[in-house]
C-alpha cells in the first residue's frame, strides 16, 4: 500500500502511559475496523511543547480525529482542542475519586468555543467508533465496514439463547 493509505487517520493521546491499557481498547477497535492509527504518552502538563508539536504537525501527517484520555485533573483533551480545530474525543480515565467522576467533569466542563466531544469514564471502544463515524461521512468504504460492525452486534444479541422464543415470527 501506498504510504497515504496507512497514515494514522485518528491521533491518540493519553496523559501517561498508565491510561494506555484503558486505551488499548481504541486501538484494537479501530484496527478492526481498519481505521489506521497512533498513540502517545504525553503530559499536558509535564510536557506541553512536545504535545503542541504532536498536534501542530497531526493534519499533515493525515491525522483527521484526535481521540485524547486523561484522568484526574484530565484537561489534555481540552489542551489538544485548544490547539487544532479538528475534532478532538475525550476518553476520562478512572480514577479512584468516584471512580473516574473527576475526569469526566474535567473534560466535560469546556469553554464555550473549544468543544470537546466526551464518552463515558473509560468508554475508549465508543471513543474508536465515534471517532470512524466522522471518519465514514467521507469513506464509504469505512461506513460499510461500521454497517457491518453495528449489524454484527445485533446479530449476536438475537442469536444469545436466551431470545430463542422471541426470534419466532408472531
């Protein structure tokens, strides 16, 4: 393949290295669905000019959605939006104050005018696929394989023995 088409097309982000078995999850749903990708450790805070050259220097290496996971006081995804105006998915990462309740406000709670899209405490496979959902509205090709994926999973929950009786016709 050409080397366009393996470029990372969403950027993961992660405030320490800790995040990334939470993390781990995006990556091998985007891989299932096809959807190249990279991930970093880096701090916000304890590394901010390595953070803005990774996301200044995103779009051209063909970067089109960022996915960025932190927990605590958790503002990388607010500091990777402030810095690009493409969109950016918060994953919170959790913590042992209620369970990850502190970074979910920490993300959630954005000025207006730098919007960062928020999934629940350690909800990385959503991340993934909203995340190739905004990927998909220009790749057909990445809106069958997401198709494919949502009509697998129905599948499943209609086939678990426990539907037997209900998959008869009425």
């Amino acid at each position: 393949m050409a080397e366009h088409e393996t470029a990372a097309r969403v950027g993961i982000v992660c405030g320490s290295r800790s995040d990334f078995p939470v993390m781990e999850k995006a990556v091998e749903l985007l891989g299932r669905l096809d959807v190249p990708c990279e991930m970093h450790a880096i701090s916000a805070h304890r590394a901010p000019d390595l953070l803005f050259r990774f996301v200044g220097g995103a779009e051209a290496r063909g970067i089109r959605v960022f996915i960025a996971a932190a927990g605590g006081a958790a503002h990388l995804p607010g500091v990777v939006a402030a810095k690009t105006i493409l969109p950016v998915i918060g994953v919170p990462i959790p913590t042992q104050v209620a369970g990850g309740l502190d970074s979910l406000l920490s993300i959630v709670q954005m000025p207006k005018g730098i919007p960062v899209a928020t999934v629940a405490v350690g909800g990385a496979e959503n991340a993934a696929l909203l995340a190739a959902e905004i990927l998909a509205l220009s790749d057909p090709a990445l809106r069958g394989r997401l198709q494919a994926y949502r009509d697998a999973q129905t599948r499943s929950i209609e086939e678990d023995e426990t539907n037997a009786d209900l998959r008869r016709a009425p």
